[in-house]
C-alpha cells in the first residue's frame, strides 16, 4: 500500500515534471522562431542588392569594390580599395554607368536625381551620389564604411544600378561646385544589381 502511494506520488510529481519542461520547451521554441524571424526581416533590411568592381583610371594603379545594402532608412555602402596614394579620396555615384574613357569622364557627373548642391554625406541637401571621402592609409589600402540616410525625400535606392562609382585623385572638400574639387578619376566601376541575392 505505502509502496503504491509512494509510485503515484513518483508518477505524479514526474508528470507535472514532464509537462513543466515541455512548457519550457516551446516557449523557448517559440522564442527561438520569434528570434528567426527578427534575424530574417533584419537581414532583409541589410541584404546586398548592388555592387561595383572598381577598375584604375588615369594611370593610377587603384582598384577595389564596393557594396550596396538596404537599411531602414537608407542603404549601407562599403568600400574598399587598394594602391592608393595615402590620404583623402573623393568618392562618388556618378550618373552614368559608362567607366570606358581613359580618364572616366564617361561616367558624367554626380548622381543628382533631385537638383541639389555638391556638398558632403552628412548634409541634408546633397548630391545623393556624394559619398565623402575613402581614406587610405600607408598601405596603400582605404575602407569606407558609410550609411546613407534618405537624401531630400529620395529613397530610390534600386536607381543607382546602373550608374558608377568614381575614387578621386584629391580629397572632396565638400563644399566646391559641382565636384567638391576632388581632381582626376583614379577608379571607376558600373554599379550591377548583386549577384547572390538572399531572400
Ligand atoms: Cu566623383
Ligand atoms: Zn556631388
């Protein structure tokens, strides 16, 4: 008799058990899909839609690449390039994905898709091909890591397919017109819609 009472208990207390650590079990389940679908919707946000294989210009020996994400509110771009004279470089979309001049010329002017004044990233009227500047180092190699807000109500981001980034052989003060005095092309790549797109 004591020895059944005792096995019920036992049962009783392992069944509450049991059912306690399901409990936990999907609710750290459903923690888990919730935390999924987060990283999913910010990979979304910060997915790589466009990118650009920078190439020499002008007789300069820099090349590098450069990439494109969607954030929130505006895009990501990072860059990236290499023989490089160390300092400030004036880093542009500029309008026209035609990198095939010697010196780029062919690539035009600055993205202006809304009539605004050169001037530099942080800004609020800008060219939204301004990027500022990529700054190389005594290796020869620069990085830029930049987040783009909207640009005078223009989030269009896909647009920039199709058009080109140029480095500069001179800093971009900024401020002069149109280019930011930022001197010859010493790289240019057409901007393509990435390749290995997440979903
Ligand atoms: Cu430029
Ligand atoms: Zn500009």
């Amino acid at each position: 008799m004591k020895t059944e009472k005792c096995l019920i208990a036992v049962a009783f207390i392992t069944t509450q058990a049991w059912a306690q650590a399901q409990n936990t079990k999907e609710m750290r389940k459903s923690a888990e899909q919730k935390t999924e679908a987060k990283m999913a919707a910010d990979l979304k946000q910060g997915v790589t839609f466009a990118e650009a294989t920078l190439a020499p210009k002008s007789g300069s020996k820099v090349q590098g690449s450069v990439i494109f994400s969607r954030m929130q509110n505006g895009m990501q771009v990072l860059a990236s390039i290499t023989g490089g004279t160390p300092g400030k470089h004036g880093i542009h979309i500029h309008e026209k994905g035609d990198c095939s001049a010697a010196d780029a010329a062919s690539a035009g002017a600055h993205f202006n898709p809304t009539g605004a004044p050169h001037a530099g990233p942080e800004a609020h009227a800008r060219h939204v091909g301004d990027l500022g500047n990529i700054t190389v180092k005594e290796d020869g190699v620069g990085l830029l890591s930049l987040d783009v807000p909207i640009v005078n109500g223009f989030t269009n981001w896909d647009s920039i397919i199709g058009k080109s980034v140029v480095v500069h052989a001179k800093v971009d003060d900024e401020k002069s017109q149109p280019a930011g005095a930022s001197g010859d092309r010493i790289a240019c790549g057409v901007i393509q819609a990435a390749k290995a797109k997440s979903t």
